[in-house]
C-alpha cells in the first residue's frame, strides 16, 4: 500500500512544529518528493529516509517554503553517494532548470563546494572509503520545467499535472496526481479552489490540499485570494469526491488549538469523507 510522509506541514511563518512544504510517497518501492521546503533534508532523515533513496522530487511552485532546501537536499545526495545511485530526476513549473543550473552549474553558487569534494584528496579519500570509485565526478541532475498533462511514468505509477491559481503571473504553479495500482494521490500545492484542481482530484483517494486559515479569519483579514482556508479546502473535496482529505500548509493561527477545533467543524460540515490534520513527520496510508 502506498504512504504518504509529511515532512512539512507549515507555511513560512516557522514554528516549533511546522515549517515550510514537503511530502515523500511511497509508491511502487520508490520514493517520490514533492516540494522541499525548509528542514527538508533533515526531516527525511528523521522520518527513517535517506537523500540517496530518493530519485524523483516534483515541485509545485517557486516561493522558498517549497524549495529553500533543494540546494541542501542535491548537495546532500550527491556528497552521500558512491556514484552508483540513480540520476535525480525532478520536474517543476518555469524556473525549476534555471534554478538547478544556478546552484549546481559550473558557474553555480555551490560549485566551490563540489569542486573541492571532487578535487580535494581528502575528500577522495572519504569517497573511496564510502565505496566510491575515483575520478570522483561532478554532481548530475535532470531538471525540467513542465506544465499541464503527463509528466512521468513509473514501472507501476504516472505523475500528471494541471495549473494551479495562487500567485500569477508572478510564479508558475502545478497541482500533481499520481495514480498508481496502489492508489491515487492529489497534492495541490499553494491554490485558490479552481475547476482544474477540481479536474485533476476527481475521484482520489487522498487529497492534500492547503488550508492556509480559518475561512472566515481569511476573509476578515483579505487573505482569501490565491489560497484555501477551511472552507475552501472542504468544497474541493466534496465536490471532487475524494475519499480522504489531508489539510497541509497550516498556519499558525488554525494550527492552535481553539482555531484548530473549529477549522475541522466547519471542514465537517461541507465534506463528508474522511479528513486528517497534518503534523509533521505523519504517516498517511492510502
């Protein structure tokens, strides 16, 4: 059965329980991330999940609650490995290559470091007793930009992706399905609720889905635009008809208590099926 791992449950408001946006699935024996938001390599490694294990991280979006560890994360992975992992692949709405090529290019903000770990013999030395195998080569990433429709298949799961309205024309964002034998997941990454989320959550069997606030506190404080609160959240997936609703992306307003009780009565009044209030390092089956 597929899991779902919450790293970050949080916003960008950090607190001493949630920070930031990432998710692993466990699908089909492999690990598949989306978003890597602050912690994040850390936080994989608390939940029991090393940098090398995984081969895929899809981003929904370009604000630094949802990539500010990816040079952490494709540091950590490349100084970790032996040379004889798989080609990190990770896909992403516009800027996700220029990103990449920014922190790992030749002329990258990171180069110095790989250069001294490929070239140092002290670091040779601490990748042969690793089990490396000299020469010691530079980091290499598959980064693509992509938009609506398929954006990668697995030997037994599909990754597909639809638009997503949050902060354009500012920056570019998805929403991500994955169907697999083992289930079908949403993640909806930052959104207002919008028909081609709808579209693409018609019908899973879990949807984590962003609930910024309670719905009226949002609408009091001009907030509601570009995001989903409670109310929002609950319309998606009642009218989607998905069987298990996650909330993520939680503030720190609906994350306390009192807030937190009645942001789920008022999410149970609209939405039938099961819901989950995200905390950080949660496991979910599908």
């Amino acid at each position: 059965m597929a899991e779902v791992v919450v790293l970050g449950a949080g916003t960008p408001t950090p607190t001493s329980t949630r920070f930031g946006s990432s998710y692993v699935l466990k699908v089909g024996g492999e690990l598949l991330m989306f978003d890597c938001g602050p912690a994040t390599t850390y936080k994989l490694v608390q939940a029991g999940m090393f940098p090398t294990e995984v081969d895929y991280l899809f981003f929904t979006h370009h604000h630094f609650d949802h990539d500010i560890d990816y040079p952490c994360f494709l540091l950590c992975r490349w100084d970790q490995s032996i040379g004889q992992e798989n080609q990190l692949q990770v896909f992403g709405p516009d800027l996700t290559e220029r990103i990449t090529e920014g922190i790992l290019g030749e002329d990258g903000l990171f180069s110095h470091d790989w250069k001294a770990r490929v070239n140092h013999p002290l670091s040779q030395r601490v990748f042969v007793n690793r089990g490396g195998t000299l020469p010691r080569t530079p980091p290499s990433v598959s980064a693509k930009d992509v938009g609506p429709g398929l954006v990668h298949s697995g030997a037994d799961w599909r990754v597909t992706a639809a638009p997503a309205e949050h902060v354009q024309p500012w920056l570019d964002s998805l929403c991500y399905r994955v169907d697999s034998s083992e289930g079908s997941l949403v993640f909806t990454g930052d959104t207002r609720p919008c028909q081609s989320v709808l579209d693409l959550a018609k019908g899973a069997d879990v949807m984590l889905c962003m609930c910024w606030d309670d719905q009226e506190a949002m609408e009091e404080s001009g907030e509601s635009e570009g995001q989903c609160g409670t109310e929002g959240a609950a319309r998606l997936a009642q009218e989607a008809g998905v069987k298990k609703l996650v909330l993520v992306h939680v503030g720190p307003h609906l994350s306390s208590h009192g807030p937190m009780e009645k942001g789920i009565g008022d999410v149970r009044r609209i939405y039938d099926g099961e819901i989950i209030f995200s905390e950080e390092l949660m496991r979910i089956q599908v």
